[in-house]
C-alpha cells in the first residue's frame, strides 16, 4: 500500500520502500538473523523463545569491531526495539546488544591503527548502546528502581503542565515512529486532514522534503556523524550533500526517532505552532512556523508531550487531546 509515495507494511512485494511493520517476535527474529549473518555465528535453532537467546547468543569471542553501516543499521535497530512496551522484545533486544560484546568492541577501536573522528564516535555510540543494553537487566534491581522514580517524576512534571492547559496525554505506541503518529493524530484531531491522508508515513516524508529543499535552515543543526575531522565533513563539521541527503532519506524511510529537526519541518511544512510539553525546564517548548512570530493565540495548534524517562530509554512522544469541558462553580 502506498500513501503519499511510501510503502506501508509491503511483504512480499518488491516495493522501493518499505515501513518496517510492527510485528514484534518477527522484527526480532530479523534482528537476529541479521546478527548472525554479520558476525557469522551459529544459525538459529528450533526451540522456545525462552531458550533461543541462550542456545544462539552464548559468549563467542568478540567480533569484528563495528566499522560499516551495516552493523551500524543492525545496532540502531536493536535500540529501537528497547523502546517497546513489550518487556519480551525489550529483554531479547537487550541480550543481543549485549552478546555484540560492544564495549570490548569500543575497545578494539580506540586501540587499532585508524584513529579518525569516526572511530572515535563509533567506539562512544558502541559504549552508549552497551549501557543502554545493560539498563535493562533483569538482575540491576537498584538501577532498576531508579529508572522507575525517574519516569514516575517526569510523568507527573508532565501530568501537572497538561492539568493546567485542560489536556490529557493519549499515548502513541513507542515504535521510533511515535513524534510522526502524534503529530498526525493531531492534525486530524484539529479537522486538517483525514485519518486516511494522515499518518506516521504520510508525515515523515512532508519532514523529509521540507528538509531537503531548506538545507541552509537545517544543515547547522546537524553534524556530520564523525565530527569536524571526519572525511567529507563541511569545514564547521556540517554533514556535506550526501551526508545530508542520506539524513532525509532516514527520516522519510526508517523507523529512526524524530527530534527537533523534524519537529521545526513539520512546524513550517504544516504552517502550524507546535507546541511541546516536557518535564524538563521550559515545561512548555513552542514552535512557530516563522521564528519569533508567536501568530494568531487563537489558532490551531499542535500539543504534543515529549518522554525522555517514560519506557527506560528516552525520545518518547505523545498527542495531548482536549481534557473534559470543566464547568464553571458558581
């Protein structure tokens, strides 16, 4: 199926794009496959889910550091998955991160013979990932409980803000997909568009063309992934044109979290104040289609919430609907 030039949920088909669809025990049996073709082990073995991870990601000496994108791909995907509701697909994407041994991985880079910028970020992205990976072990009780205060405090920071503008949160399921659903349940919500005109594939790809045909306003905001001294990289370390347009492909193809980037695009692409609730400090970030100009108060406007706390690993968003009609005490 096709909608607004994006293929949505096409197996089967020899489509261009495809949406990674949501079925979870399959996106991990992916996962794993994948792992086991990259680093050559074991294949996989019949068996229950339970005793899989054992049998198939048992300690193996350390693979090949992580320097392609391929691995690179297979890490931000296993991320992904720790973003899920599903305490299933959290702990299995956890034990494959952590099988990738990526902190000897880190290792290994920092002490071979390229030392670039890149190695350096990738060896920091390989650190970061294992000690996400490690945040969800199930024999961490004290992190654990800290994780759980954490969340519990921003989400009643965040509670608070939308009691006050008469909002209720309405959450967006966490697939890396989730700034682009709420955004779209909002611009349905206001009567700007249909439900069938209007979805997480539909709004990435107006982000992603609204990018790419305003590189100047963007091309500040986005770093080249291996810093000033990375090759190709601009002189201020800006991502270079093809740097850049593999950036919008990501955000028109892939299930990659949307920051702020995306959240100034679709502002501008849909002429239409965003308006983020958080639990940091501003509690409210605004965003107009043209900066500075705040526009008609009492216009339409997007409400979303942003979670950094919210499923132990942040970058969560969710639509902020009208709270019920409070009648006046007289």
């Amino acid at each position: 199926m096709r909608v607004s030039g994006v293929n949505v949920c096409c197996p089967d088909d020899d489509s261009e794009i495809c949406i990674p669809c949501t079925k979870t025990d399959d996106k991990i049996r992916s996962l794993q496959v994948s792992f086991q073709l990259h680093f050559k082990k074991t294949p996989l073995m019949a068996g229950s889910k339970k005793n899989k991870a054992k049998k198939v990601f048992s300690r193996q000496p350390t693979p090949p550091p992580i320097m392609n994108q391929d691995a690179d791909e297979l890490m931000n995907d296993l991320l992904a998955q720790l973003d899920s509701r599903d305490e299933t697909v959290q702990a299995e994407s956890a034990q494959v991160l952590n099988d990738m041994n990526l902190n000897e991985q880190a290792n290994a880079i920092e002490k071979g013979k390229k030392q670039d910028a890149k190695s350096r970020f990738q060896a920091r992205q390989a650190r970061k990932a294992a000690t996400l990976a490690q945040s969800f072990s199930p024999d961490d009780p004290e992190h654990q409980a800290r994780l759980e205060k954490e969340a519990k405090d921003e989400d009643d920071a965040i509670k608070n803000v939308c009691r006050n503008l008469n909002l209720e949160v309405f959450e967006i399921n966490p697939d890396g997909h989730c700034l682009y659903s709420a955004i779209a349940d909002q611009l349905v919500l206001l009567g700007l568009a249909s439900p069938a005109q209007m979805n997480y594939a539909a709004i990435r790809n107006f982000a992603a063309n609204y990018i790419r045909s305003h590189p100047d306003d963007f091309l500040p905001f986005l770093p080249s992934t291996g810093g000033e001294d990375s090759e190709g990289a601009l002189d201020a370390g800006l991502m270079n044109p093809l740097q850049f347009d593999s950036y919008c492909k990501m955000v028109r193809d892939t299930a990659t979290w949307g920051g702020e980037p995306e959240v100034v695009a679709l502002s501008r692409a849909f002429n239409i104040p965003i308006h983020v609730v958080q639990g940091g400090n501003p509690s409210i970030v605004k965003h107009y289609p043209r900066e500075g100009d705040a526009g008609d108060p009492n216009g339409p406007t997007v409400w979303i919430s942003y979670h950094r706390k919210l499923y132990g690993l942040g970058e969560h968003y969710n639509s902020l609907r009208p709270g019920p009609r409070r009648i006046p005490v007289t």
